[in-house]
C-alpha cells in the first residue's frame, strides 16, 4: 500500500502570486531552469498553523493531486460532508452545535425566570460551547479550502487539540465578516428599507470576496488583496454564478426552517436536525470555497501564460 505523500512545511498560496512569480522559470543554455530570484510569499501565519497542525499524513492521495473534476463547483461538493475524512468532522461540529442550541433555548425560556445571577450562570456555559464548537469549524474549514484549492479531493481533517488556537481563528474570521457588514450597511443606506434584506445580502454577496482576500493578505484588513479576487469576476462568472446559486437556498432556506421547529409542539427538538444541518452547510460552503480558490489560481496562472506567449517575438 502506498504511503501518503507529505505535504511540503511552506505552503504556497497561488492568490498572492504576482505576475513575474507566475513566469515559468528562465531557461539557462543547458535547457535548466534557473533558479528564482524572489522567494514566493505564503499564506498568512495564523492559516499556516490551522493546517499545519494537523498530521502531515493527512493526505490521503499519494503523489501529485488527482485530476480536477469536469465540474469543480458541483462534483463531491454537496456529498463533502458524508466522505469518510470529513464524517468525524461532520460529527462533532452537529454535537457541538446542537448542544449550543439546547444551551441557548435553556438560556432563554429559563434565564429572565431564574434571576440575574442564575441567567449568567446558563449564559457561560452557552457562549462556552458555542465559540469552542465554532471556533473548531473554523479550523477544520481553513485547511478544507486550503487542500481543496491545492486540487486535493480527500484529505484528513485533523486540526490539533489547541482551543486557544480555534478561538483566535474564530475571531479573526470574524473580523472579516465585519468587514463584509461594511459592504452591507452601505447597501442598506443606499437601498433603505423597515426590513434589514438588503443589508444581509450585500453582507452574503460581499462575504466570500472578502474571506478569500483575506486568506490572500498579510493582516486582516484586505481592501487591496480582494481586487485579486474581484478581477476573476471576468473569466469565472460561471463559478461565481454556480457558487451563489449552491449557498443562497442553503442559508435562506436554514433560518426558516429553525423558526418552523421554535413554533412547532415540540420546539426542543429544533437544535436536533438544524445543528446537523448547519454543520453539512458550513463544509460545503468551505468546500466550495477551495473550489474558487483553485479556478482563480489556475485562471490567473493562464492569463499570465497567455501574455508571456504575446510577448514573445
């Protein structure tokens, strides 16, 4: 049996690449490729530990990536949670989030009843599960887009046992999240309305631009790395369109569905269906994601190609 393959420690990050990086590497006269001049940048540090903690078997192909799928936006996407590596991940992030919707039902129908005090004692426990169960999603989603846009179809998803480490990724996907809400609350002032929909959607619209340029940036604030994501608009208007039209219903159709189970007769049984739901949607929304990530990569190493063979005499 082969053994997996191991990944190399600096992981390159194809949406930082620049253009003279892009280049295939000169040719010397022994037909050789030369050296490069300029060491190619990576990921930022704090996506480098999200998957670097993991094993470094946790690539279950040996060798080279398969083949990319005819499809990449729609091939092993929506049964991404059910494969084998990411059922245990599937498990434990439906556990944690229906844990946190009982605590939080808890919370609500007994707290204003039980005092004060009583009411932050159920609250701890509540914000307790549910930053860890988030913060552990958020983990294992950074290194699905990661080995998915590397072209890597089955992969261990194996974040290390660090809740320090999950809270500070929460955190900082989070604080870009915030900055999508700029985007939105710009949309809701210049579209206003009693209800916030405009404003949620420029959210969601603004959302994955966002999160990509940051995982392209060097900090958190990414007003510059997100024009190397909004220039794909032109060539992968196909996959942007799939990629909204997958997610949309996905985290609509949710919300309706968890308002439905709170008003039904048995409303304590919500948290029992929805947190398993939430958690197959938060992995594919990563697996899609990764997706973008490897057709913008490749679209941008083409169009570099593209322009070399124009330059040439």
């Amino acid at each position: 049996m082969t053994s997996p393959s191991k990944k190399p420690n600096v992981r390159l990050n194809p949406l930082l690449l620049d253009d003279d990086e892009l280049r295939a590497p000169p040719q010397s006269a022994k037909g050789q490729a030369d050296v490069y001049p300029i060491e190619p940048r990576v990921m930022p540090d704090w996506v480098n530990e999200a998957a670097e903690s993991a094993p470094e078997s946790r690539i279950s192909a040996a060798g080279e990536p398969p083949p990319a799928p005819s499809w990449p936006m729609l091939n092993g996407v929506f049964t991404f949670p059910f494969y084998f590596c990411a059922l245990g991940v599937w498990t434990l992030i439906s556990l944690g989030l229906t844990i946190t919707g009982w605590l939080a039902m808890f919370w609500i129908a007994y707290g204003a009843v039980l005092g004060g005090t009583s009411a932050r004692l159920l609250g701890l426990p509540t914000l307790l599960a549910g930053t860890l169960t988030l913060g552990y999603a958020v983990s294992c989603c950074l290194i699905i887009i990661e080995d998915t846009s590397l072209g890597y179809d089955s992969f261990e998803i194996a974040p290390e046992f660090d809740w320090k480490g999950w809270v500070l990724n929460l955190w900082r996907v989070i604080a870009l999240g915030l900055q999508a809400g700029l985007v939105g609350a710009v949309v809701q002032f210049i579209n206003p309305s009693h209800s916030l929909f405009s404003g949620l959607a420029g959210t969601l619209a603004a959302f994955p631009f966002v999160l990509l340029g940051g995982l392209a940036a060097e900090g958190a604030w990414v007003p510059l790395a997100i024009l190397t994501v909004l220039r794909s608009l032109g060539r992968l208007w196909w996959a942007w369109g799939l990629f909204f039209l997958e997610t949309t219903p996905l985290i609509i159709g949710w919300t309706p569905l968890v308002r439905a189970g709170l008003r039904s007769e048995s409303p304590w049984l919500t948290p029992v269906y929805t947190g398993p739901l939430l958690a197959a949607i938060i992995l594919i929304y990563a697996r899609l994601l990764g997706r973008l990530a490897g057709c913008i990569a490749k679209t941008t190493i083409e169009s570099s190609a593209e322009g070399d063979h124009d330059e040439d005499p």
